[in-house]
C-alpha cells in the first residue's frame, strides 16, 4: 500500500477491525517512511453479475447505482442512512448468493421494493411509480391499496 503523504511503498498494519458484519475488514496502517497514518479498506470483490435489462441488453451489477435507486426513492424522507446501507448490502449479498452469472433487472426492483416497504411507504411508492413504470393517476391509487392489503394482513 502507498502512503498517500510521501507515497513510500512499505508500511505496517497497526489495527485491523471487521466491518459490515464481516464482509469487509478496516485497516490503520502507518508509513514505514515517514510515520504518517491512515485508513484502508477491503472488501469482498464478487464475481461479475450481468444485470439483464428489460430490452434484453446486459449491464454490469452496479452496487453505486443500486444506492442511487434506493436514495432517490428516499429522497426528503426520514429514512436513516444505516437503514439505506443495510438495504444496499442486503440486497448485493442475496444477487450474489441466488444468481450466477446474469439476473433480470426486474428481479433486482422486486428486491428493492421489497426492502423500501417497511422502511418508507412513500419511498416505496415512489420507486414503484419508475419500475412499474407507471403512466396514470390509478397506477398509484392501486399500489396503495396494495400496500393497505399487505398492512391488514399482518
């Protein structure tokens, strides 16, 4: 690893701790050079997921814009960025472990959709509203019916 103050190549690891339920482990290492300390992280690099999109053209998994979906969706709610991540991780971690080498983009939505309802409901309709990809006013009437129903059920 190269420090970043003076780029010497050697350094030493001085603490090493597990992070995100140990799918990731956070390193302070310090410069053999000059001393200087800083942080590192590693994490798991998963095989290369082919997203399948609706026209049928393939895309890599991207984890960043995953978040971004989930973000947007959350926009201006008061939804916790520690609820945000869990979503994220969950959701990586079960397209890694359910699909090999391709996953259709509408699994990924269901996925998501299921994550956002019991964090936000209009974060979920929100979401719902772009992967449903909804064209009338009674789009939106009917997936919150769909969420009432769910509601009494429980």
């Amino acid at each position: 690893m190269r420090c970043p103050k003076c780029q010497f190549q050697d350094d030493k690891v001085v603490d090493s701790r597990s992070v995100k339920d140990g799918a990731g482990v956070r390193r302070r290492r310090e410069c053999l050079n000059c001393g200087h300390r800083f942080t590192t992280h590693e994490s798991i690099i998963y095989s290369e997921i082919k997203v399948i999109k609706k026209d049928g053209t393939p895309e890599d998994f991207d984890r960043d814009k995953l978040r971004r979906g989930i973000e947007n969706a959350c926009y201006k709610r008061q939804v916790r960025q520690e609820d945000i991540d869990r979503a994220v991780d969950e959701i990586a971690s079960a397209v890694q472990r359910d699909f090999e080498r391709e996953v259709p983009s509408s699994e990924i939505g269901k996925r998501v959709m299921d994550a956002l309802l019991p964090l936000d409901k209009v974060a979920f309709v929100r979401f719902a509203s772009v992967y449903r990809d909804f064209q009338a006013v009674d789009s939106f009437t009917k997936i919150i019916r769909e969420i009432d129903t769910a509601e009494e059920k429980q």
